[in-house]
C-alpha cells in the first residue's frame, strides 16, 4: 500500500466517527437523535428529486460533493445546535481547526479539493452553495414536522427564530420559499409551533 | 403544495426509515451496528476520494446517485447479511416489491429514473454499477479491519468467503484488488481471519 493510498483510507476511517456525532433533532420515528452521517445521506439523496426546484445553473455533482462533506469537522468540532447563540461564539474556530486536521489527512490535491468544497459551503456565497445550504434547513423543517415539532418544541424556539433560519431557502432555493410558509402556518396550527409573530 | 410536491416529500419522509435498518457489521469503535443510511453516506464519500481507481470512463456522478439509493429497497425489504444463504433465496424477490412500492412514491418520471439506477446498480453489468458495488464491498473490508474483524469474527467467516465476496472488486475496480488481498492477508496475520484457501 502506497503512501497516497494509505492516507486516503485513514480519512476513510476518520470519517466513520461522523456516525457518533449527535444532532439535535430526532430521526422522524421520534427513538432517538439523528446523527451526522445520516443527516449527510438523506441531504444528498434530496439533491436528486428536489432539483428541479433548484435556481437555473445549479451543478447538481457539485452540489453533492458540497453536501456529503459539510459536516465532517464535526469530527472534532462536535454539532452546534443552529439555536445555541453560546455554540456560535467559537463555532467557527472550533471548526477551521477540525477542517486543518481532518481534510488533512488527505493527499495535498485531494485536501484542496475538499477544503475548498467546505470554505465554499460555509461562505454561502455562491449559487451551489447557497442551495446546498437551503436544503440543509430544509431536511430539518420535514423532521419537525414529522416529531410533532421536534427540535421547536423541545427547546421551545418560536416561529420568527424559524422563520429567521429558513430565510436561507428564500435566497438559495427561492422556489420551495412558498412551501416553508405553508408548513410553517401548519406547524403553528398543529400546536407544533408558537407563533411570535 | 401540488401533487408532485407532495409525492416528493412522501418519498423523503419514508427514507428517514433506512436510518433504523441495521445492518450486521459494526461502526469502527465497535460501540453498536451500522445503520444503511450512514453506510451509504461512507460509501458516497468514498466515491469522492477514490475516483483515481476507477476503470477509465466511469462517471462519478451516475455512481454516486446508484449509491446513495442502493439500499432504499432495505426499508421495506431489511438488509440481507451477504453470507446469510437462506436469506438470499427470497432477497430478490422481496426487494422488487419494495423498489415497487417506494420508488412508486414519486412522481412518474422519477420513479423511472430511480428504478434504473437500483436495478443497474443491481444488476451489476455496466462500468458504474461494477464500480459502485465493489466499493459497496470495500467500505465493510475496512470496517472489518478496525473492529479486530467484525463480522468475519461474529459470524466464522473463513478467508475462502471472503475473498468470493471480495471477488467483485477484482472486476469491478481492479486498481484496488491488490490492496484487498494484502488486507486480507493482514487479516489473517492479525487473527481477525481464519485461512482456509
């Protein structure tokens, strides 16, 4: 084994423990919190039925790539709740710390690439990653839905907190905006949700 | 929200299911079993880091689409652990009917294309779908590796077996075989194998 190869699998092996890493919010049967990997996969299986509500231009491999990879520093940096304001404080060090260590464990092309693929998801800034990030919110706002509120209601967050993450979709995936309003309304009608506003 | 809308999200909301479909081998720090959701999240990030030995022509992101959905059929049909002869009997046929009924969620068109991609992923006959399987093989080799043997230990799997499964790699990502027999070598020195061949 040569030492390229020997470098891809121990980020291979690294990237199991992404599977230990516990999100906030429950798997849609309501057992038990969703961890990260999991998380991952069902992102990236959405980027191939939802694309169709995707902005014109959008590269759907890039997408997936952006979206398989976005949550590895978890790793090391563990899962901040998207509503712990404390969390936030050093997220993004905590974070660039984990990327430096655990994209490079990588062949040197190999780290560029996939660091460049995670810079490009946190910055948010272009037409890619600006829809992988919206289906990101997206997957959330299903399971909620489906926990009789999840996440909203065990920590009680109110509907303009909500309202404040999802605006992600009106920028990044403004076709599916209208949807988020309808599920929103449904959830604050079901008692899934207090509306503040 | 339309009829093709809410078919698309009835499909997401069932796949939130594969996360508790467990399959036989462990994680790699041995704490529990591998859900098919996270395996089919390392496998397509495998596909990101290993393209360099795949046979010349294979297209990644047919790959990763095959692979990310290779194992939907598990949620109505559960996984089948490869060396279980009696289960494999009826494995075919089980898995029709729930690729019938859960690829038949979506609208016409998609139903379409995500059947294609599972029964070639299947089928196992083109460039993609062989790459895709052997990579399917090579994720639970080293995660056998890093759990002092995992299934191969629980479950007597001697050497010979192994390699028949393994034998797909040899077809499908040849530039990966010599790896596979030097790990299963080291899998014997180890203890984690027994050698009958």
């Amino acid at each position: 084994m040569d030492e390229r190869f020997a470098r891809q699998i121990e980020f291979s092996n690294t990237l199991d423990s992404l599977k230990t890493i516990l999100r906030r919010n429950l798997i849609m049967d309501g057992s038990r919190r969703e961890n990260s990997a999991e998380h991952s996969w069902h992102m990236s299986v959405m980027a191939m039925f939802l694309m169709e509500y995707a902005p014109d231009g959008v590269d759907q491999l890039h997408v997936m790539k952006m979206m398989l990879i976005h949550d590895v520093v978890e790793i090391d940096a563990d899962d901040t709740f998207c509503y712990d304001t404390k969390g936030y404080e050093d997220k993004a060090e905590r974070e660039q710390a984990a990327a430096d260590r655990i994209f490079g464990l990588l062949p040197e092309d190999q780290q560029r690439e996939m660091r460049a693929l995670w810079d490009e998801f946190e910055a948010c800034e272009t037409l890619d990653s600006r829809f992988a990030n919206s289906l990101d919110r997206f997957q959330v706002l299903f399971q909620n839905m489906q926990t009789q509120g999840g996440t909203w209601r065990i920590y009680d967050i109110p509907k303009s907190k909500v309202l404040g993450r999802m605006g992600q979709i009106q920028d990044g995936a403004p076709r599916l905006w209208p949807v988020v309003l309808e599920m929103l309304d449904e959830a604050v009608e079901q008692g899934f949700l207090v509306a503040d506003c």
